[in-house]
C-alpha cells in the first residue's frame, strides 16, 4: 500500500492540477494579506473559501483520479496484491497531495507575514487542520462514489450532487427546520445537525475559535457553551475523525467485495 500511495501522491505532485490548486492558494493568501495586514480578518475570509472549496476540490479530484487510472488499477489487481492495498494507497495519495498544496499553498504567505509572532497562529493551525479534515472526508466519499458507479457521468453526477447537499443544501434545510421548530426547544436538535454534518461542524469550529460567535445567529449561544469548551472540542474532532474514518472503512470493506 506505501508503494502504491507513493506512487499515487508522486504522480499527482507532478500533475499541473496540483500546481494549479497550489497556485491559487498562494496566490490568494498573498493578496488577501496585502489588502489586509490583519491575520485574523484574513482567517476569517478564507474560512468562507475553504469550507467550499475545499470539499468540491477533494470530491473533483478523487473521482477524476479514480476514473483517469482505472485501466493502471486493472493492471494492479492483476498481480498478487490485495485490493485494500491498491484502492487505499491511491485514496492516501490522492488526500496526501491536496492536503500538502493546501498548506502549503497557506502557509507560505502567512509565514512570510509574520504570523509566528502572532496571536493568529491558533486560529490559523485550525483553519489549516478543518481544510485538510475536510480533503480526507470528501476524497474518500469520491472513492466510494466511484466504486459504486462505473459509468463515469452518473459518479460525477453524484459526486457533484453531495458536495451540493453537504455544502449549499444541508444549510438551506436546517434554517427551514429552525423556523418551522421555533417553538420547539432545539438545543439538542441544533448541535446533532451540525456534526452531522462536517461542512458546518468545521464552519462552526472555526468561528467558535476566532471567537465571533454573534455571526452565528439564533443558536450562536449554545453553540458557544458547547463546542467553546475543551469537551465540546474533543467531541467536535472526533466527529470530524469519525466522518473520516468511515468513509476510508467503507472503502476497504467495498473494494474487497467488489467484481471488477
């Protein structure tokens, strides 16, 4: 699986899509920071970019990935290695890479404005840990996508179609339950929604962090006594571990039982 995911994590790093992406984000991390010297505003702003962006890239990627090597992958499971072995070496190649142009991609800009001297940092480390959450879970559901359909059009069709409902959708349906609810009590209801789903589980983190929870509306204050606490943390990372867990377990236990 390591030579596999090396060989997957290589070939993508040479791909002029990964410089692309890398580009972009040092791109927009310089000239978010010429406009604004201010760190945390600029957090603030990519957080609105990440928390979309990302999950449409890592979806996009994975199921192109997947689909453009499938006759190499055909090849593979000719020879006498397990199929876990192939399908997670190229899913951790694929993550690996979008991972390390995104932080890359970030990181130099704030670093050369100096923000280890900082009182961002934090903020920072979080928006960076949540993005790559974020590539991790959304690439692995792709792949799950794509083992599940072979016609390419309808994988891209649904792949394009969950990141709608997680990202753009998901949102528009909770604010409708909370008006529809309003005379309920939905504290509960509010932070079950949220981790499930992990778009608005790292949005909300984030916010939480840089400590602007008024923006968060009706349910700001309860989102604040509960993930603004160390225990609400814990619980809020391992939401996000288990959305990636999951979807990489799915994958494993789906391309053993798989006829290709």
């Amino acid at each position: 699986m390591l030579k596999i995911l090396k060989y997957s994590f290589y070939d993508l790093m040479r791909s002029r899509w990964s410089y692309v992406y890398f580009l972009f984000y040092l791109a927009l991390g310089f000239v978010l920071l010429f406009l604004n010297n201010d760190l945390s505003k600029a957090v603030i702003t990519l957080m609105n970019i990440i928390v979309v962006l990302v999950p449409l890239i890592g979806t996009i990627f994975g199921i192109m990935y997947y689909y453009n090597s499938r006759e190499f992958t055909e090849l593979l499971l000719a020879l006498p290695v397990r199929r876990s072995s192939i399908f997670l070496g190229q899913y951790f190649g694929v993550a690996g890479s979008l991972s390390l142009s995104l932080l890359l991609g970030l990181g130099i800009p704030f670093a050369a404005y100096g923000l280890f001297r900082s009182g961002a940092v934090w903020d920072f480390g979080l928006l960076l840990v949540t993005g790559a959450f974020l590539t991790l879970i959304f690439t692995a559901l792709s792949f799950n996508i794509a083992l599940a359909n072979e016609n390419r059009i309808k994988g891209f069709g649904y792949a394009v179609l969950l990141w709608l409902l997680l990202a753009v959708i998901y949102d528009g349906l909770f604010l409708l339950s909370l008006i529809l609810l309003e005379e309920y009590p939905l504290d509960n209801f509010s932070l079950a929604a949220t981790l499930l789903n992990p778009v608005d589980l790292s949005r909300t983190l984030i916010l939480l962090k840089l400590d602007i929870s008024a923006l968060m509306g009706y349910t700001g204050a309860v989102f604040k006594e509960f993930f603004g606490t160390h225990m609400g943390l814990l619980v809020s990372l391992g939401a996000l571990v288990l959305w990636t867990c999951l979807p990489i377990w799915r994958l494993a236990v789906r391309c053993r039982k798989q006829d290709f």
